[in-house]
C-alpha cells in the first residue's frame, strides 16, 4: 500500500534545499562553466594553410580582415571573395578557432606547357596568340573555357564552323599541368548560294561580280573568296552602295545582309536586299566661288561630269577634289568644295554646283612619324607634299599618302590630324607598318619573241632604311639574254633628284630575223626631277660596246657590211606626263612621253633618234555597267637622222623595226624593210604606229579568275633604209586585227593573241598566233 507524505514533511524537505550551505562546502571549486563565442570580439592571429607557391602574406594582403580587427561576418566574406578574384586558388575555405581566424587554401597548379593537337589548316604559329594560357601562368578553368571559344571564333572567321576543340588537361608533379587543345576542325562552310532580291535594273549575275564574296566553285581553290566570312559582308553592301551610285542610282539603299547556314553546317546562304530608286542623270553643272580673284571658269576643266551623262557618285567626289587642288594650285590653299546636289524626281536629273567656299585657317604644326623601325624620318618626310609651317591641305595630304604607300616599304600608312597648341594649328599623326622590301625572284616562261626562259633576281628596295633601290637581275633565253646591276637613290641628297647607274651585259640571237647576232656590254648614268605630281624628266648617258657576230654566209650584204665591233656614246632624254589612274592595269587618263637620243659625243656612230609615245584610256563602265570595259587607244611616232658626213653612221641595231609586240598580226621584225633576196630585215629610219584596243570582261566567267577577253585594230608602217637594188620598202601601212585573251594566273600573266595580217605587203612575214608566259616566285 502506498504511503502519502505528511505535508510537514515536504515543507521542512524544501527548507532544507534553500538553506546555506557550511562554510566548508562553499569553499570546495567548483567546475567553470563553458563560455559563449563573443560574435564582435578581437581576432588575435590570421592562420594560412595549404600554400606551397605563394608566400603567406601575399595571401594574407589580399584579405580585408588582419589581427586586432573585430571579427565581422560580412569582411570575412568580402575577404574570401578577394582571393577567389585573385585566380591563384582552387578552393579556399575560412572558419574561426577561438579568437584565431584560419585560412584554408588549395592553390591553382601552374601551367607547364600549352599545345595544338590535330591541327592541319591553321597552324600553331597563328593559333598561340590567340589564346591567354602561357606557360608558367597560373591554370584556371575560366581561362581555358575563353581560350576554347576563342579558338572556335578564329576558326568561324575561317568558314569552319564545325570545328570542335576539347582542352584535355593533364597533372604533372609539384602541382603543375599541361594544357593540351585537341582540334577537329571539320570542312570549312563555303557559301554555297548568294541571293540579291529587289534589283531590277541588273541581274544577279552581275551584282555577284562586284561583291567580294562569292559562290563556292572548284577553281577557287586557291582563293577564300568563297569563304563564309561575317566580317565581309559589310563590306559588300558598302561594294554594293558604290556600284548602284557609279551608275546612276544616287538613292540606292542596301539593307542588312541575312547568312543562313544549312542545317548539316556545310555552307551558307547570303541574301543581300536592294532597293534601287530611279536611275538618275545629270543635269546642269555648274562651279560657284566665294572668291573674288578665283574664276569659276578657271577650274571648269577640273569636273569630269557633264550634263546628259549618266550619274556618277564617284565621278563627283573626283570633281571635287580636283577643282579644290585647282583652286590650291591657283594661291588659294584655304578651300573647301562641296557639291550641292537638286534632284528633279519628274525627269530624273540632278542638277550640281561645286561651291568653292574658304575653309578655315589651319597651318600644320608639326608633322610626328610612328613604327618605322627601320625606314629612316627623312625618307618618309621627304614624300610629304607639305611642310611644318604649310597651310593644311587635305588633298596634299591624300597625295602623300599615296606616295608612301606607292613606296613599297609599308604595309600600311594612315595619316590622321589632330588638334595643335592653337586652334589654327593642327598636327599630322603618321603611323606605317614596315614590311619586308627584300625580293629573290625565280623564274621561267615562254615568249613568242625570246622563246623559252629562265629568270633569277635580288632586289632590296629599301637598302639600310635609306631608300636607295639596288637590284641584281640575269636572264637566260633562246634568243636573248641579259645580266644587269643597277642601283637607284630616288631622292638624291634629299632633293627631287632620282640619280642611278647601270651596268649590263646582254647577247641577242637575230639570226630568224636579220641572220646575226649580238652582244653589247656598258654601263648608263641616269638622273631625273619631277615638275609636278604629273610630269616629269629624266637624262641619261650611256657608253655601250656593241658587236655584231656570227652573220650567216647567206646573209644580205647590208648585214655583212654591220659585222664588227661599235662603240656608243649617247645621251638620253624622256619627258613623260602621265594623269593614268593605274600604271598596270590603267582605266582611264592618258600619257605622252617623248623620248630623244643624241650619239655622237665621242665613240663610232652618229645619230638623233626621236620617239613620241601616246596612250589614252577611256572606260565604258557607264555604257556597260563593268569596270573592265576599258577602250585604249595608243600611238608611237620614231624617228632616226645620222647627223655626221660619213655614211652609215647608224647602225641596224640602232634603227625601228615593226612587227610582233608593236604590230600583231605580223612577226618580230616582219613588217618594214627587207632584202627581198635574202628575205633578211633591214630596219627603218621612220616609223609610225598605232593600236585600238577594246578590253571587257569573258560572258560567264567570274572576274577573279583574272581573264579578260581583247579585240584590237594595229596599224603601222616603217621605210626609210638604206638604199639599194633589190630591197623592199615603201611607207604605206600595215593593218593586222584580231583578238586575244590576258589571264593574271597564279602562276604568272599569260597573254594569247591571235591576229590575222589584213593589208601587208607580199614580202612581210605575218604570224597569227602569239603566246607570251612569265611567272616569278
């Protein structure tokens, strides 16, 4: 049975537990209790752990919370975040041991080496700088996820967009790794297709020929025109703009061009959209001046524009610029032109005033030359058609931008101005890109006229940084061959003085022309000065040994009277005016060159010899809509006096010959002057020529291939030879006509003719093919 507690019971219990305890249990210790972290309390020492590379404080000077500092949550964790930003660590951790904060780190392995695995088109040379990894760098996987996409950007900008590039990365000792990109870099997406929609007034065949890019073909294996690229296409709608503004199409607007790439990635489809507007021409054009000394009829001459013509945005910006370098050229530098364009919507005419309005008042001064490495201050400074101190002048400052670039020793030269230590002074800022000016040519070919050759040259056309040109150049042919060294300083003594020196040795074989050959041996001094950027004059004297050899015993006995050795001193002039806008393949402007030889100041024979050459240049992009419809027309008169008593004081190899180069349709030498019993050339002392080229575009072929189709007219004649029984002569002419094709080939130019002989004389020899090839490597 349970028994219940007295209620005095539990009361004196309850006494018992509150009432003190003896003196001698209050003395006996007690254990302390265990003490509360104190969030705001001191950090009495920052520990670091796991560091093998990077020194303690290094790590320590990243954190933002040190010794003595309260211990805040928020700065341990703006401090954790500092040393990820470092890159230096895997991993890092930070905890708190009593008033201790430790520092857990595990460092990022250092890179030992970084390799290209499976990369055939693009080699590593051109891979390395595209990617940040180095070796002895510190490996994070951020840097190597970059480097990853920016291998596959390089290779997208190359048409491969089905490359793939896996980084393998493998561990090494001592906390190291080797950065390994393994490469697939799959077929490069051509363009399979280019699309224009919205052009009316030419097909897409033609606008496909004025755009850079182009459809994949199997003869553009040498070229990557037809290589997706998107950085291009902006380029072709700027190609584009200009082509619709060049023939009439002033509101021509070309929209975003839109790539699709096919859905196995292994080409693109382009579409470029056009919306052409009216074709325009012009109407009244006319020259206003705010000039009181400046005529406006004085620079009408200045604008190739006229009223009727087919609109011409390029054309007008040429009018411009010229009128302007008119108005500079007549004392007044400070000239601004601009056009000033009325549209007449109901007939489609436009109606132009070139304002020459004044420019402000700016002088150059100073003119600063950046990243010749090696081409000396004075020799650029010496193309500059304006001086420190000079009134600004744009187009001065075009112009010598063309020299420089016309120089050959850069690759690139930008010109740019910038404001001067006064508001009328401006400073010009150049900036070139030297490249290598050092050329070893190799090279063989066939002509009709020297036959089968071989060719080996040295040139440095930069020698030392000083500009001089040296060249070394042999030749070896059938019918000719030649061994010269000339050396050429362009700016004599920084003056406009071009001063040179020849020597040369060249063999010659005429025996299916005349039946003798010769070697002539010498050396020629030149010097020449420019008048303007147009014309220019230079002289020469030559001292030449020549030898006339091995003439056949069945040869005329005019050639056998030439057998021997000559001398030839002679002084030589040519003054040229050249306004072409291109010296190899020219498109319109025009040059004259006359050219006189005088002999007779000491050596054997005696002579003047005279010879005008004429070119003009017209091109018929307006009539066609191609610019590779060029008409040229070209002409030559020679003439050859000996001016001493003594007969014969000329010799045959100084006299024309007509035929070949000069005259297709007939061969070397095969128009003129002939022994009619030995059938041998004899020369002329008077000859005129005179050739009308047409030069256009094959049907069907793509302009890049570089063949160009040809239809010429030659006419020429040449008589006034020595006199005697049995010779044929006379000055009427000789017409030969036909057609040919020029290909600028990969391999070198190659030019076939095929001429047909119309009015000749029954003792000419005529050819109807001719094949020329050269190539240098």
């Amino acid at each position: 049975m349970t028994q219940k507690l007295h209620p005095i019971l539990l009361i004196a219990a309850g006494l018992a537990i509150l009432a003190p305890a003896p003196a001698e249990a209050q003395n006996r210790p007690r254990p302390a209790p265990a003490r509360a972290e104190v969030p705001g309390g001191p950090i009495s020492a920052v520990e670091v752990r796991g560091n093998q590379r990077i020194e303690i404080d290094t790590i320590r000077s990243y954190m933002l919370i040190g010794p003595g500092d309260a211990y805040d949550s928020d700065r341990v964790d703006r401090s954790l975040r500092s040393l990820f930003a470092t890159g230096l660590f895997r991993d890092v951790t930070i905890s708190r041991d009593g008033s201790r904060l430790i520092v857990q780190i595990v460092e990022n392995p250092l890179i030992n080496r970084v390799a290209f695995e499976g990369n055939r088109r693009v080699s590593d040379d051109v891979l390395r700088p595209e990617v940040q990894l180095r070796p002895r760098s510190v490996f994070t996987t951020q840097l190597v996820q970059g480097d990853r996409q920016r291998i596959l950007d390089l290779y997208a900008r190359r048409g491969r967009f089905a490359a793939r590039v896996e980084p393998k990365i493998i561990q090494l000792d001592q906390n190291r790794v080797d950065v390994v990109f393994e490469i697939t870099e799959g077929d490069a997406a051509l363009v399979a297709r280019v699309n224009f929609v919205g052009n009316r007034a030419y097909s897409d065949a033609r606008l496909a020929d004025v755009i850079s890019t182009k459809e994949a073909a199997w003869y553009r294996f040498l070229s990557s025109s037809d290589t997706f690229d998107p950085e291009r296409l902006n380029f072709d709608r700027e190609l584009l703009r200009r082509y619709y503004l060049r023939t009439g199409f002033p509101d021509v607007q070309v929209g975003a061009a839109t790539a699709e790439l096919a859905p196995d990635r292994s080409g693109f489809f382009l579409t470029y959209n056009v919306t052409e507007g009216p074709r325009y021409t012009f109407g009244t054009v006319e020259i206003t001046s705010a000039f009181p000394n400046l005529n406006p009829d004085d620079l009408r001459r200045f604008v190739e524009v006229g009223s009727g013509s087919v609109y011409n945005g390029d054309a007008v910006e040429r009018s411009a610029q010229a009128v302007a370098d008119g108005a500079n050229l007549r004392g007044f530098p400070f000239v601004d032109v601009q056009p000033q364009i009325t549209r007449n919507t109901e007939n489609n005419t436009i109606n132009i005033t070139f304002a020459v309005n004044e420019a402000p008042r700016v002088f150059v001064e100073r003119i600063d030359i950046n990243g010749n490495t090696r081409t000396q201050d004075r020799v650029i400074r010496r193309e500059f058609r304006l001086a420190e101190g000079d009134a600004f002048n744009a187009a001065q400052v075009r112009r010598s931008r063309e020299r420089l670039r016309n120089l050959g020793y850069f690759s690139d030269v930008q010109i740019a101005n910038s404001p001067g230590s006064a508001p009328d002074r401006t400073v010009l800022t150049t900036q070139v890109v030297e490249r290598a000016t050092g050329e070893v040519s190799i090279g063989g070919g066939y002509s009709t006229d020297a036959g089968f050759l071989a060719d080996f040259g040295l040139r440095e056309r930069n020698l030392s940084g000083t500009g001089i040109d040296g060249r070394i150049n042999a030749t070896l042919a059938q019918r000719r061959s030649q061994l010269d060294f000339s050396v050429t300083n362009p700016q004599f003594l920084d003056r406009n003085l071009a001063v040179g020196m020849d020597l040369f040795y060249i063999q010659r074989n005429l025996q299916t022309v005349s039946q003798f050959s010769e070697r002539r041996g010498g050396f020629a001094l030149r010097a020449g000065y420019e008048f303007n950027e147009r014309l220019r004059q230079s002289w020469s004297y030559s001292l030449i040994n020549r030898q006339i050899y091995n003439i056949q015993a069945g040869a005329s006995q005019y050639i056998l009277e030439q057998a021997g050795t000559t001398l030839l001193s002679q002084v030589s002039q040519t003054l040229a005016y050249d306004t072409r806008d291109n010296l190899i393949e020219p498109r319109r402007g025009y040059l004259l060159r006359l050219g006189t030889d005088f002999a007779g100041l000491g050596g054997d024979v005696a002579f003047f010899r005279g010879r005008l050459d004429g070119a003009l240049f017209l091109p018929f992009e307006q009539v066609f809509g191609h610019p590779d419809y060029v008409l040229s027309l070209t002409g030559s008169i020679g003439y050859i006096q000996p001016w001493s008593s003594t007969a014969n004081q000329e010799r045959i190899v100084d006299r024309f010959f007509l035929g070949g180069e000069n005259l297709r349709g007939f061969a070397l030498a095969g128009a003129g002057p002939r022994d009619l019993g030995t059938n041998d050339a004899l020369g002329g002392r008077r000859m005129w020529t005179q050739s009308t080229e047409m030069r256009f575009p094959l049907p069907g072929i793509p302009s890049e291939i570089g063949l160009l189709g040809r239809a010429f007219v030659d006419v020429g004649a040449l008589w006034d030879t020595v006199s005697g029984t049995n010779i044929g002569t006379t000055s009427s002419p000789r017409v030969g006509t036909g057609v040919g094709i020029s290909w600028r080939s990969p391999f070198g130019l190659i030019n076939i003719d095929l001429a047909q002989a119309v009015v000749k004389q029954s003792y000419d020899q005529t050819q109807i093919f001719r094949f020329g090839f050269g190539t240098r490597f």
